[in-house]
C-alpha cells in the first residue's frame, strides 16, 4: 500500500520497508584474519588485501596497531600484528571502519 507523503509534491512512499539488495562485487577483496604461532608466541595475519596496494595496507596496519596497543609489520601484501589480536581485527570489520 502506498500513500502520500507530508510536504511539498506528490511524493509516494510504500508502507513496507524496501530491502536494499547489494550485490556482491567479484573484484572486491575479502580479508582473512588467522592466527600463527611463531617461535612460541602468536601472529595475527591479515591476509587478501594485497590489491589494495603498499602505502593502503602500511596505512591500514598502523590504524590496526594502534587500535590493537600492538606492534606489527606489512610484508608480502599481508599485514602482520603481534599477539592474538583475530577478535579486535574481525570486530573492526564488522563494525564497518573500512576506509
């Protein structure tokens, strides 16, 4: 059902409320968070964000080592952060801060 809205024009809005549907884009990157254990202590890498490009991903690590209080490194295209940090990175994510 549909029906007028209040101000100026015959502007119509539906009663229901419309779904937005995205679709995925192929070319996007999709990061993978793990965690390593080197020499006795843990690594978190995030990987799959190399089509970003070096000065992105050394920004993107220093943004995540201070989000994290944690030191860490770029090589390779991934980005490297001391400790076991695979919660704070995922939640970073989900709350949407991409840049």
């Amino acid at each position: 059902m549909t029906k007028r809205t209040s101000g100026p024009g015959w502007a119509l809005s539906s009663d229901e409320s419309s779904s937005v549907i995205k679709k995925a884009n192929p070319n996007s990157p999709k990061p993978a968070v793990r965690l390593e254990k080197r020499t006795g202590k843990y690594v978190t890498v995030i990987s799959g964000l190399h089509t970003y490009g070096s000065e992105r991903l050394n920004s993107m690590a220093k943004e995540w080592k201070t989000f994290c209080g944690a030191g860490g490194t770029v090589k390779n295209g991934v980005i490297e952060i001391q400790g076991d940090q695979v919660k704070a990175i995922q939640g970073w994510f989900l709350k949407g801060n991409k840049r």
